[in-house]
C-alpha cells in the first residue's frame, strides 16, 4: 500500500493515457495520410487530424497547468542521477512537445498555399493562426519543422516506454503501476 501523496491524482492518470492514446494516432494517421493519393477521404483524414490535433493542445494545455499545481510522486530512492536526470528530461521534453507540435501543424496549415480552411470535427470552425503570411517556402519549411517534431515523440515514446517496462519487469517497483492502477496487485 502507498500513502495517499504517493500517487498521481486521478485526473493527472487519465489526463496520461487520454493525450498518449491521441498521439500515438496522430503520428501513425499523420504518417498514412500524407501518403495517401488525393481524394475527398484523404480531405476528411486531414480534416480530422487537424481536429484532434488541437484537441491534444488544448488537453495539453490543461494538463501543464494540473501538472503545475499537482506534484506527481517521488521517482524510487534506487534510482542513480543519471537515470533521475533522463525521467525529468523526457518527462519535461514530452510535455514541450505536446503543446509545439501541434502549434507547429496549426502553423502549417495558416501558411500553406492554397487556404483550407480548418473545421474541428465537422462542427467548430477553427481560425489559422494570425499575421502569417502564405508562401510556398514558409509552408515545406513548417511541413518540415512538423514532420521532425512528430518524429522526435515517436523517437521519446520508446525512451519513455522502455524506461516504464524496466522499471515494472526489472527494477520491480511502483513506478509502472502508479499510472495504471489496475496492474496493482489487489487492485
Ligand atoms: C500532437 C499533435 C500532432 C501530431 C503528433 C502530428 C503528427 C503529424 C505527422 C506524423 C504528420 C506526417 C508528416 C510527414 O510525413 O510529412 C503530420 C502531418 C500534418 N499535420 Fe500533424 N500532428 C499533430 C497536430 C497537428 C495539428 C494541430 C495540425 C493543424 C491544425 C496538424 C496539421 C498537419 C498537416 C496539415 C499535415 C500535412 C503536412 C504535409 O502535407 O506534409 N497536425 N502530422
Ligand atoms: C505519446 C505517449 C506518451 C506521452 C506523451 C507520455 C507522457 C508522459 C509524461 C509527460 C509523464 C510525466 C508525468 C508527470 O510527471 O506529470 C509520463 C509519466 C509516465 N508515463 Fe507516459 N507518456 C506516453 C505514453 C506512455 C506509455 C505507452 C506508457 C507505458 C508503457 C507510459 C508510462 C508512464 C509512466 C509509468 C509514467 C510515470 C513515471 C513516474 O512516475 O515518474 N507512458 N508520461
């Protein structure tokens, strides 16, 4: 058993797995979409990515600020510097990324020429953002800066995943099961 301030709050947990459930779908859609050959699906496929996408802002958004006024739980005393030092890296880069990739795609598509205008989910027109200007250099520039962004979390992601397992399977601490609750034994 844990005392209560050894966990993470509820919220913070299913703030967690909302956005990386979200992000790994982004970077696996963003990847087949761009591929794809035009059609009117492929118009939907980006429509819907640009959707989520600044749903994983705004849920990031919300998330920095509970993490701001919520501590998460102490690391393992075990663990040496380097390794608390690598935690707090990913765990910081990770949130820097959730909120500049998506700003980066919001920037893509308020430089990109011709204008598509962006509508989340069908329903909420959403605006580009200001006092860009729409150039063809400034749009394979920010494609880029996107692209390379994107392949920077998937590249964290299994830092982060592999850090997660070998702290369950061979460290055998609490570190996994505090953000899963339910692997805890009795749980
Ligand atoms: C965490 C959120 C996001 C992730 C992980 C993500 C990931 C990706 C990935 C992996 C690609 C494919 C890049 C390539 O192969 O060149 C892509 C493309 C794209 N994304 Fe995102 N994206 C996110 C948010 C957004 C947002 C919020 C917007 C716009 C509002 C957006 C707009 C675009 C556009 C327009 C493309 C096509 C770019 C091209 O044609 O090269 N993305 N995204
Ligand atoms: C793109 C997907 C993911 C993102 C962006 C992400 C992001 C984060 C961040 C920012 C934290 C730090 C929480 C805080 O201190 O406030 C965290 C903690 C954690 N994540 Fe993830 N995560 C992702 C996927 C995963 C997956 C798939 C696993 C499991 C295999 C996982 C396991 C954990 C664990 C165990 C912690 C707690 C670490 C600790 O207590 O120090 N995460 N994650």
């Amino acid at each position: 058993m844990f005392a209560a301030e050894q966990q993470y709050t509820r919220v913070a947990i299913w703030l967690h797995w909302v956005v990386a459930v979200l992000i790994v779908g982004q970077i696996i859609g963003g990847k087949i979409m761009t591929a794809m050959a035009g059609s009117p699906t492929k118009y939907e496929i980006f429509q819907l990515h640009k959707s989520f996408g600044v749903v994983i802002l705004l849920l990031s958004l919300v998330r920095l600020g509970w993490r701001f006024t919520h501590k998460p739980p102490a690391l393992p005393d075990g663990m040496k510097t380097y390794e608390r030092l690598g935690a707090r890296l990913t765990h910081v880069g990770f949130y820097v990324l959730m909120i500049v990739v998506p700003l980066s795609g919001w920037i893509v598509v308020s430089v990109s020429t011709p204008k598509i205008s962006t509508e989340l989910f069908k329903i909420i027109p959403w605006p580009d953002v200001p006092f860009l200007t729409r150039t063809d250099g400034a749009e394979v520039l920010w494609k880029n800066v996107h692209n390379c962004l994107a392949i920077t979390v998937a590249l964290t992601f299994f830092l982060h995943v592999g850090a997660a397992l070998k702290h369950h399977f061979v460290n055998k601490d609490d570190v996994l099961t505090r953000m899963i609750p339910i692997l805890k034994p009795g749980a």
